[in-house]
C-alpha cells in the first residue's frame, strides 16, 4: 500500500474546510490516517485508495461536527459593540481560525490554483452549511467525486445528494469575490502606522464604514469613529503601549501580516486587512492566546 502521508495535505485542506479549524483538522487527520493503517487490510481495492480515505475522513468530520456548534466569526454573527472599553470573549472553538499557506499547499502555484477553497469568507460561508450539505458540495465541487460516490460515502440517495448539492450551491452563491491583496503603498503606511504607534496615522486610513473583528472576542466595531474610539481606548491602549511589529506573510491564500512584539517572540496574532479605493475597509485580527 502507497505511504498513506501522501495524501495527508490533501485530507487536511479536506478537514479544514468541513471544521473551519486549523489545529482540529490536524489532530483529525492524524487520527484518520493512523485508524487507517490499522485497517490497511479492509481497503479491497475496489476505489482508489485517496477515495477510501476521503470517506473515512469525511465520516470523521460528521462524527466531530455532531458534538459540537459550528465555526464563525463575530462581524457575521453578532451586533458591532457599542462601548470601545468593554471587549467579550467569545467561547473556546466558537471562531474560524487561519492557516499560513506553508501548512496549506506544497508550492506557490498549488496555493495559486486552490486559494479560493480556503479563503476565509469561504470557509464561514460553508459553516453555515448543514454538515451533510456541506461535505456533499466539498466532495463534489472542490475534490471532484461524483454524486454517486458522494451517495455511497455519505449513505444518502442520490436524490437527497442532489438535493444537498442544490440548497449548498444556492447558500454559496452569495459568497464575496476573493479578495486582492492591499496594495503596496497602501500597506507599507498601513504597518509604519502599527509599528510606530501612530494611531492617528492609522485612522486616517480607515474608510468611514470599517469594520473590525477580533476574534476570540465576540466584539467587534463598525465604523471609523467606533474603530478610533476602540484603539485610542482603555481596553486597547495597553496593547499598543507595548508596541508591535508587522510581519507580511501568506494564508488562506492571501496576504497577512503576523504581528509580534517589536522585541521578538512568538507571534501573537494574524490579520486579514481588505483596502478599497485607498482606504482599508475591514481588520480581521486572529488573535492567540
């Protein structure tokens, strides 16, 4: 039997989709694939043996996704806060979390060709997905089975996985053009203003209908003046007192910046910033503990 690793990044970007985790969709298909050299003697050979381990891992998923609630984030899911002094934790697993594009995709152009299947407005559109309907359309429209596979795999009809297929592809057809990377200038003054501590250079940047979003916490900010509010606020203040340092890197197939202390360190946390017309209109700032 081919070393069952070599289908290991494809089974995560797979998991990855179907919890909207990182670190779950590891631990996942670690288990899987252990689980599947253990029954290495079931597979009979009669479907490719990426097919047989696709079906164990999307079984996997199903079973994972019934104990628990599904992954969002807060500018989806709740109202903007309304005090920039007061933040609310949201609960542990509650959110969608990045991936650096180095733990997603083996070279640049597979990251070229597969971004949009990890973008991260696509993945919380796909957890608003039932589970089912949801590994159906990924089976189908990103790995490429056909529905009868998907039949067998999910022990549906091949009317319900049409029926998935369709409800899924109407609730997907909303989802938002993928989003270009900031321009140059643009982001260059973008870090300078972090960097520096320049807070009043960094509201300058914001367009009056910004949005920004911190998960773990469930507050998050609309508008330029709520944005500015927060950061020159107390519940901000002491974070940026202690400094930053900016750091572009790639994920989800797109570009990001990894903020650390300006001394070094661990990276404490990676954010999306989307700019149209020269102004930035969205923060999404993955924060770790």
């Amino acid at each position: 039997m081919t070393d069952l690793a070599t289908y290991r990044p494809d089974l995560l970007r797979h998991c990855y989709r179907m919890l909207g985790s990182f670190a779950d969709a590891e631990d996942l298909v670690q288990d899987v694939l252990v689980k599947a050299l253990q029954a290495k003697d079931s597979y009979r050979g009669d479907a490719p043996l990426e097919h047989w381990l696709m079906r164990i891992a999307t079984n996997a998923c199903l079973n994972e996704l019934a104990r628990r609630a599904r992954r969002g984030l807060p500018h989806l899911d709740g109202a903007p806060g309304s005090d920039p002094a007061t933040l609310v934790e949201g609960e542990v697993g509650q959110w969608l979390t990045p991936a650096l594009d180095t733990q997603l995709f083996a070279t640049p152009q597979q990251a070229l060709e597969l971004r949009e299947s990890v973008a991260i407005a696509f993945l919380a559109l796909l957890q608003r997905l039932p589970p089912k309907q949801r590994a159906a359309v990924l089976l189908k429209d990103v790995v490429g089975w056909t529905a009868e596979n998907i039949a067998e795999a999910l022990e549906l009809t091949l009317a319900a996985v049409n029926s998935a297929l369709f409800r899924a592809r109407e609730t997907l057809a909303g989802k938002p053009a993928p989003s270009e990377d900031p321009p140059p200038a643009v982001l260059r003054e973008y870090i300078r203003t972090w960097e520096e501590r320049d807070v009043d250079g960094l509201v300058a940047l914001l367009r009056a209908d910004v949005t920004l979003s911190m998960p773990p916490f469930a507050t998050w900010f609309h508008g330029k003046d709520a944005v500015a509010a927060f950061l020159r606020g107390p519940a901000f203040a002491p974070r940026w007192a202690l400094g930053f340092r900016a750091e572009p890197v790639r994920a989800n197939g797109r570009l990001a910046l990894a903020f650390s202390r300006p001394t070094g360190g661990p990276t404490t946390s990676i954010q999306f910033v989307d700019v149209a017309d020269g102004r930035v209109v969205s923060m999404l700032s993955f924060i770790r503990a």
